[in-house]
C-alpha cells in the first residue's frame, strides 16, 4: 500500500508512536471497555511498526485543511488473511456522518487492489452505518458466524 493516500478532503497517513494520545480517545468512546494506556500505546507501536516494516496496517484519517485526527480507517489482518486482509475505520463521534469513513475507504479500496483478489469485513449486525459504508463500497454480504457477543457479519469484496 502507499504510504499516503489523498482524498478530496482527507489525508491518510501511516501511524506513528505519538498518535497515542488521539487514538486513547477514540477508543474511549466505544461502549465496551477502553483498552489501557499500556494497551494502546502497543496497538499504535504494531501500526507505526508495521508500516516501517511494510507489512498490514491502518493509516491515520485526518481532516486535510486541519491535519487532525479524526480516526483511522485501513487494512488489517484482524480475523482475515495478509493475503485477504479486512478493512476497518473507526471515527471520532463528532466526525460522523461527514461521509469521512466512505471517503476514506474508497480509496483504502481502490490502493488494495494491486496484487490483491479481496478484501473482507466483518461487521455486528446491529452496526448499520458501517453496514452502509460497505454497501456503498459494493461489499456484499457472505456467511455469519455466530459467538458470545451475537451476529458477525462477514461481507467481501472482489478487487
Ligand atoms: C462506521 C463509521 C466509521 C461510519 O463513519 P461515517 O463517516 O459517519 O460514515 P459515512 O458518513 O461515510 O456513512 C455512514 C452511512 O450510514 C448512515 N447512517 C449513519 N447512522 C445511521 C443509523 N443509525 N441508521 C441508519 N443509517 C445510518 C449514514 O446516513 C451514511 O449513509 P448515507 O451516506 O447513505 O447517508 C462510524 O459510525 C464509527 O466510527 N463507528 C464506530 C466504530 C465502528 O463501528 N467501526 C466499524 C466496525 S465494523
């Protein structure tokens, strides 16, 4: 993948061990448990390391005009493969409904298809704005797998 990737409004940018701070945040607003600090700063470390490493990582979104975090949107291994990764975003609440994630994953998208055949996401069956993300990326719905937190979605992409 680039190192950077431009939209019309976004700049997408690898991870670096000072996005700590942000990224706590972010994390924050889940409704589930925020990671520790020790936790985070490992999780941006991995990213940070992995784009040295030119492996899979996510890339920092910012907001061009104003160069800050407004989350993080990319590929990841998570439950996929290196050879099919996943693609995940996650936004400030703020930042929602902007159509950023859209934007940003539409060129996450389009810089994945070299050397790749797809990409996956899973996603909870109750996250329908995420759901509606994928659909406008032209994800289509494959199996569900089923575990203590409920429904997970799996949709795929052919690239
Ligand atoms: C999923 C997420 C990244 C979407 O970010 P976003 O920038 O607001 O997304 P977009 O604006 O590009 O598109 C969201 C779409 O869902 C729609 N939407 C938003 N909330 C909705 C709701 N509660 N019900 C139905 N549709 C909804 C929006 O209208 C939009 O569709 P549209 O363009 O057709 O109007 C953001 O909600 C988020 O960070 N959620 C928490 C983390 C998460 O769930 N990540 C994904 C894990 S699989």
């Amino acid at each position: 993948m680039p190192r950077e990737l431009s939209t019309e409004r976004l700049t997408l940018r690898p991870f670096m061990p000072d996005d700590v701070d942000w990224h706590l945040g972010l994390l924050g607003e889940r409704d589930a448990p925020a990671p520790t600090r020790a936790e985070n700063e490992a999780a941006v470390l991995h990213a940070s390391s992995a784009w040295t490493d030119g492996g899979i990582a996510p890339y920092v979104v910012t907001v061009t005009r104003g160069a800050q975090a407004v989350g993080y949107c990319g590929l990841i291994v998570g439950r996929a493969t290196s050879d099919a990764p996943g693609i995940a975003y996650e936004l400030f609440r703020r930042d929602h409904g902007n159509g950023y994630a859209t934007e940003a994953a539409t060129a996450v998208v389009a810089a994945a298809g070299t050397g790749r055949a797809r990409l996956w996401s899973t996603v909870r069956a109750w996250n329908v704005p995420s759901l509606n993300v994928l659909a406008k990326l032209q994800f289509s719905q494959d199996h569900s797998t089923f575990d203590d937190r409920g429904e997970l979605i799996w949709l795929k992409r052919e690239l």
